[in-house]
DNA sequence: TTGAAAGCGCTAACAC
DNA sequence: GTGTTAGCGCTTTCAA
C-alpha cells in the first residue's frame, strides 16, 4: 500500500521544485559542455558555430524543447518586440478591426500585441499608457480619447513612436497619424442628405475635445453653409459616443412640434439610441425622419433599415499604424512623422433613401 | 542665421543621445546621495525607510517622472504581471465581453492583459500559447480551438494556470475551466423549439473537435430522442463556426422539397448566414422556418427579427477565469483545479415564436 | 570557433 | 535605516 501511494505521488509530482523551472540556456549549455554565449549564438543564428557544436546544441534543443525567455530578452535588448494599442471599446467593431490589422502586420514581424481598453476613459487611457511604456513597448498605436499627451512627451521625444489613429491628440506636430478625414467626409454624408431634399437635419456627436467629434461637426456645418441651410443650434447635440446619449438626445428633440426630418449621427452607438428613440415615438425610418452615421458596419445582414454610413477602412488603419512602427523601429533614432490620409466610403441604404422634396 | 539654426536644433534635440534613456533607479540615487535599495524600497513600500529620506525622494520621483521598468521587475521576479488571453475571433461580442471580464479582474490586480486572436487556426493558437509562454504571464485563459495541449503539459504541471472557457481542451483533467453546460444548454433551446410544436429540425454546427460543437450537437440529439423524435441526419451540419458554412448548408437544406420548420445554429455568425440563405429563398421568419442560435446578441436592438438565443454570462466567464488565475498566483505551487459552471440565460424572441401545431 | 565576463534595471538578502 | 551585492536569463563585446 505504502508502495503505492509513493508511485502515484512520483507520478504526479516528479522531482518536486527541480521540474517547474523551464530550461534555460545555462542548462545546455551544462549538459553539452558549451558555454551559455555558444548556445546563445546558435538559438539567435548570430555568429559563427562550428558545423557539429551546431549540431549538438539544435538537437538539444529539440530534445529538452528549450524556450528563451523573452524577458529576459527584452531587458538585455532594452525593447520588447511588442506593440501596444489603446482604444476605447473593444466591443466596437471599428476598433476590433483595427486590432487585427496591427495584429497581422505585427505578427508579421513576430512582435506581439497588447491590447489595452480605456471604456471611454482619459484616466485609464494615461494608466494604460504609462504601463505600455513600462513595459518597453516598441510602439503605440493610439485611438485617444482625450489624455493630455504631454504627459508622454518624453517619451515620444525619445524616439518610442505613437501612432495615432481615430481621434488627433489635442498637441503639436510630432506624433504620427492614420486616419479618414473627417471633415471632408460628414461633408459627403451631409451632403448626401441635403441632396434627398431634407434642410432640417440634426446632428448628434461626442465630446468635442475628441477630434472625431469636431471635426465631423465641422464638416457637417460647412456642408449646410454651403448650401445656404442656417444650422440650428438646438439640433446640434454634443454629449458622448454612447447609445444612451443618442436615445436621450432624440427623445429631447423629438418632443418639439418642430422636427427635424433628418439625423447625422457621429458614430453608430448614437444612431442605435437615436432609432429606438424614433421607434419609440412611432415614427417611421425613412419616411419621417431619415438618419445617417459613421461606421454603422453590419456584420449580421439584418440590421434593418439598412443604416447609411460613412466606412472607415478600420482593417488597413491598423495594419498601416503598425507599419509606421515598424518602419520606425528600423530607422531608429530618426524623428520622422508620418500623417496618413485614408479614404472612407460612403454607403447608401434605405435609412437615407427617398426623396423629401 | 547661423544662430537661428543652433537655437533650432537647440530646441528639437536637447542632449541628443543622453535624453534617450528614461532616468531609472541609479539615477535617482546618485542624484540624492542614497543607494539605489533604499530608492527601491520607497518605490515599492517594502522595507524601513527614513521619514525625510523617503520625502526627498518621493519628491525626486515626481520631478523627474520615474518609472520603474518593468521588464527588469518582471525579470527578477521571474513572472510578468499578465495575463494571457486567446481567444478565436475579436470580432465576435461574446470574446469581446470576455476580455472585458479579464481586463476588469486584472486591472483591479495591477495586472496587464495580453489579447490574442488567433483566427480559428491551431497553428495560430498553438503559436501565440508558446509565445505567451516565453512572455512569462502569469496565467493564461484560453477559448481554444483544438490545439494540443499536451505541447504545453510541462508549463500547466510547472503551475502556470491555464482556465480553458467556452472549449474544452482535448485532455485529461488537469486545467480550470469556466463555462456553461452546453449539453443541457442545447437541450433547453431544442427543447423550446419542439414545445413550439417543431418536429423536422435541423441544427448546423462547427468542428466536432470543439467541445461547444460536440456537446451541443449531442443535446440537440439528446432533446429530440426524449421527445420520441429521430433526429434526420442529412439535417445535422458539421463545419465551420463562420457565417458562409451557415449559407451554403442551409441553402443545401432548402433545395430540397421537404425541408426542416426549424433551425438550431451553435453560434451567431452560423445563423447570419443560415437567415440569409432562407431569405433568399423567398421564406419567412419564423411562420416557414423558425431559428434559435446561441450567443446572439443585439446590441443594436435594430436586428429584425429578434432572434431566439441561448446567451452566455460572458462577462462573468472572463471575470471568473481571471480571478481562478488570481488565486491560483496567492497560493502558488498548490496544484488545484477550479471547474466552474455557469447559467446561461434563453432569450426568446420572435425567430422562434408562433406555434407550427 | 569558442569562452569569460560585463551588464540590461531591478529586488532582496545580508551586513553595518 | 541604509548600503553592498548577488543575481533574474539573456546577449555581446573582447580575448583566446
């Protein structure tokens, strides 16, 4: 009996604290009486190894399935081949699009991907930030939501590059940037619905201090100047990026007599709010009021009405702001900013669609 | 002029190659004449300080903007602060919520989350574990998708904890888990379509290695026999999780005369499809075919019609995992095991409603 | 071609 | 209380 208790307790826990360390270069480097730099040079294919040494050492290395520890890589390297992003919702398909284009491009390199989520908020954005550095992150990609990046400015100034993307950081020049231009595109989709005839259209955007906010609200002015349509402040609503702003807001407008017949919406959360808010009150999409968004993708098919949007090409934003890292990590030291113009698209579905003569 | 260039440079390039370094440790000692243990002690609270020593170099610490290097603790430490997620599709809601869940414990911890998408593709998953590995996380949650586990046998026996979700791996007993059960879960939506008065049901599924697939495929089986049905089947699909398998099966189903008056897909993007594939047929949802999935959310609430879902707490499933790691990291060495269970919730919606007597 | 040794930045004994 | 020092696991001169 005694017997086998022991066997089974050798079985599952062989030689106790000897086994829970991986084996590292020393170990080899021991059991084929090398030294630890000749074993280092034949993992890294850096230097030159005698033919048979190589042998030996890659055998090994196969046998006892040696893995170097990146740390401690990373320390003696003073970088980990990582790249750090940070945006605001990961549930947002937007983001999560952008997330695999830098996921390809990095893997691509064998760099790896931290992926941070700040929920909208400046504090944890600066949290998370500060963390990626500390943990020697090559590059960051950034869809900011508002953190003073002077903060970070030693770091940038220091050679680390941050890649913004989305939303511009409210400073100076020396930052890089991928992304649509906003301006110019709420123009488009305003346009869009100047041309079905409507002149009463309200806009609903996020915060202001955020670019992507501004800059749509921008351009969503201009657009009506330009076709001598007054904007009329109270169907302005500047609040927040989230679902509940947009209901709350169209509610608000939906109580006056006087309604607006059509809604721009600075991204699709909004617009989900504002159509429950339309439904609620039983109006009808397009007929009573049309509505139009940024980055309202439907993966499903079902999503009815069919929501006019502005498309961001999310996928190749990423994949682009992780190829400015990389390009920096090569010429390193070299402080060159990259600006990246991208071109949405403007889709059409019924959401807009019908003539308001 | 000459002048005016000097100040320029001055400007963008104070001390060239000096300011690159972030000032660490050393730096601050030299700087206020004490040694580096004592500054390391008032950085991380360990050990006796003086009262006035420590002021000054909290002061110190706060005009130069130090910050401990990461890396070189995660080194000494021999663990980073992080914990590794894989997970199939970022895209998807449910794996998003998933994060969510991790990324809450985790920060509540001080701990970092590193995310991984890997496709559906084992050479990825297989791929991106090892790297994690190498990165020293303190633990991983995994949603796999097949890979061997045994590869990474001597890292789960070394205490590194993996908490498999949603996946079983294909391995004995030694892992955490957290998931629902989705043979009873499977059994509960199969059940509702029967009790709707359906007995030619057909249900698609993914790969049957996946223990999501297998296990709600025998439910699905299960349900019926207790109901005196003898699941068809030529109405069984095994293949993919994504949306084009649900098109092209459910397309196959409808060519034939006789067709099923009720679908069960195993996850959203297989029913997408599946709708799709019914609506190009000219049929309608749920008077010629009723559909019933898991994990279909709406977070838009515009998704026409509503469709019928088994909904899994993923939230909690990332919150849980994340804090089995959490106490697996306090009491180190202890070699146990967590499986826990969670309720999923059946949403009922249009989709599936209206008797077919 | 190979090895010895000096760190990477930090923590934690162990002395004083 | 504070300082000295020996690593953490790896890479990389520099000699041999």
């Amino acid at each position: 009996m005694s017997q086998l208790l022991l066997f089974a307790q050798t079985l599952s826990q062989p030689l106790k604290e000897e086994w829970r360390d991986a084996v590292q270069l020393k170990d080899l480097a021991k059991q084929l009486n090398v030294s630890v730099s000749t074993v280092s040079r034949t993992v890294n294919g850096t230097g030159r190894v005698g033919a048979k040494t190589r042998e030996r050492i890659l055998d090994a290395i196969k046998q006892t399935g040696y893995q170097p520890n990146e740390v401690a890589r990373s320390l003696k390297r003073r970088s980990a081949r990582t790249l750090g992003v940070v945006v605001a919702d990961l549930s947002n398909s937007f983001y999560s699009k952008v997330i695999k284009g830098v996921e390809k491009v990095a893997s691509e390199n064998s760099y790896n991907v931290f992926v941070c989520n700040t929920d909208e908020e400046v504090g944890k954005e600066e949290e998370y930030i500060r963390v990626l550095l500390q943990n020697q992150v090559s590059g960051l990609v950034i869809a900011t939501v508002g953190s003073d990046v002077r903060l970070f400015q030693p770091y940038i100034d220091s050679g680390i590059p941050f890649v913004f993307i989305d939303n511009l950081p409210s400073l100076e020049d020396r930052f890089n940037l991928v992304a649509i231009d906003n301006d110019k595109a709420s123009r488009s989709i305003t346009q869009h619905l100047v041309d079905q005839g409507h002149r009463k259209i309200a806009m609903m955007t996020g915060p202001l201090n955020q670019s992507t906010s501004s800059e749509r609200l921008l351009g969503f002015r201009k657009c009506l100047e330009e076709n001598g349509i007054t904007p009329e402040e109270r169907w302005i609503g500047v609040g927040t990026f989230k679902q509940e702003y947009g209901y709350r807001m169209m509610r608000e407008w939906l109580l006056n007599e006087d309604r607006p017949t059509a809604v721009l919406a600075a991204n699709d959360f909004l617009m989900y709010g504002a159509i429950k808010a339309i439904y609620e009150r039983g109006l009808k999409i397009p007929e009573d009021i049309a509505v139009a968004c940024f980055d309202a993708n439907d993966e499903t098919g079902l999503i009815s009405p069919g929501i006019t949007a502005i498309i961001q090409p999310a996928y190749e934003i990423g994949s682009i702001a992780a190829e400015i890292i990389m390009r920096r990590e090569h010429d390193k030291g070299r402080k060159q900013y990259e600006k990246i113009e991208l071109e949405p698209v403007l889709l059409l579905k019924q959401s807009s669609m019908g003539n308001k003569g």
